[in-house]
C-alpha cells in the first residue's frame, strides 16, 4: 500500500549557529514503483553570501502521519564560488525496521542526539536538537514558537523557528487548524486515514492512506 513521506530539505552552513540559510518541505508518495521526484529552489539568506562558509544540503525524511524520524542526508555544495549550483541526487529511505544509528557526542547529547548521517561515507554526524535549542552542538536557546504538536528542526537566519506540522495543523508554525479531512470524513472509505494536501502543483485536496489490503483513490 500507499506510504507517505515528509521530506524536509535546508540550506546549511558549518558555522557554530549553524543556521538554516533556506528551507523547502514537501509531501512525497511512494507508489508501487517506490520512486518519486521533486525540484526545489535554495536561495541564500544574505547578498553576497559569506564566501569564507562552506554550505551544505541537508534532508530530513519523517513519516507523514506520524512524525516518525526515518533519516537524514548530508550533501555539500561543491562550487559554492559559482552564483548557481544545481545538485541532483538520489535518496533511498530506509524500511521501517532498520535502527536509527547514533553516535556519542558530549557537547550534543546536554540538549540533543546525535546521530550520523544516512549517507555517512566520511562517518560524518549532526545534532538533532530538543525543542528551544540550536547551533550546530545544541548550545544555543531558543525560543520555539512551533506548536505544541509540531516538530520543530532549528532556527532560521531570521532567528525564526523552522517547524513542521502534524497532518491537522499547517501554517509556518503549524498553530492553523486544517478542516479538509473533518469537511471530507467520510470520503476515505474501509479505515483509510485522511490526509490533506498542501502542494499547489496538485489538484487533489486531500490523500486516502489506504490500510492493507485495499487500494484506489
């Protein structure tokens, strides 16, 4: 059946605030043929950009319905002289049964977890930092103004908290409540979970999440 995915992509640098330069989040299906493909546009948070940085992309993948964590990719920005870069990339998420790798970290685990990378080839790590911290260790506070059912990933160069919503909340700080599967809640038929649809490139407004053994709209 039918998987959906919440895949969260910024534009970092190395520095100690590690603050998120740009951010795209997208909901992704993955069909019978297990693929799916996005384009998305990253711009710097300042004109120049600070040429003594180096940048990086960085993907969170979360479960769409229940927030669960799955992975996350580090890819650098090669050419960051260049005015334009494009990055093409291939992402596998892992099954749901593999264990989340962690690695020790002391300056990390006060205020997060660390944890490496999915892509790790250079065993490279980062901190997943609790709610109301930042910075690349998880030293810096925050006041996060997510809400209380939202994730929240880190600060953006705005000193704005960058969150992501549960599947009945939307809005930069998810505090919108959002009616489409409470309008539509007899739509999804034989326990399919509802799941609205906040793409614009798509008509549909809302998903059905079919249970096993079942399928179709």
């Amino acid at each position: 059946f039918n998987t959906f995915f919440l895949i969260s992509i910024s534009l970092i640098d190395d520095s100690h605030e590690r603050f998120i330069r740009s951010h795209e989040q997208t909901t992704e299906m993955r069909t019978d043929d297990c693929r799916f493909e996005s384009s998305l546009n990253f711009f710097y948070s300042t004109r120049p950009k600070d040429d003594n940085k180096s940048y990086f992309i960085h993907v969170d993948i979360y479960e769409r319905v229940s927030l669960k964590y799955r992975a996350s990719y580090l890819f650098p920005v090669d050419f960051p002289f260049l005015p334009v870069n494009l990055i093409s990339k291939v992402i596998l998420i892992p099954r749901n049964n593999i264990k989340i790798k962690y690695c020790s970290n002391r300056q990390c685990n006060y205020h997060g977890i660390c944890i490496f990378y999915w892509n790790n080839s250079i065993d490279s790590t980062f901190c997943q930092c609790n709610r109301g911290w930042s910075g690349k260790y998880c030293t810096i506070q925050h006041q996060c103004m997510c809400s209380s059912d939202s994730l929240y990933i880190g600060v953006s160069a705005q000193n704005r908290s960058i969150c992501l919503c549960p599947i009945n909340r939307l809005g930069p700080r998810c505090l919108i409540h959002d009616r489409t599967c409470s309008l539509n809640k007899t739509s999804c038929q034989n326990g399919a979970q509802c799941l609205p649809n906040h793409e614009i490139s798509i008509s549909k407004e809302f998903f059905c999440i079919c249970p096993q053994g079942f399928h179709g709209d």
